[in-house]
C-alpha cells in the first residue's frame, strides 16, 4: 500500500507547486502585458 500512495502524495504536491508558479508567472504576464 505505501508504495502506491506515497509516489502519488509526492507527484500530487509537485503539481501543486508547479500550479502555483504557473499561476504567479501567468500573473505577471498580464499585469507586464496591461502596463
């Protein structure tokens, strides 16, 4: 059983860390491409 659940926990919190600099790079594109 761990080793099915402890790969996914680490690809699930890889993902969220990639979102969430997507997101603040997608951020910063607009507020550069409005100025």
């Amino acid at each position: 059983m761990n080793h099915t659940t402890s790969p996914t926990i680490l690809i699930t919190g890889a993902s969220r860390r990639r979102g969430r600099a997507l997101t603040r790079e997608l951020a910063q594109t607009r507020v550069d491409a409005h100025h």
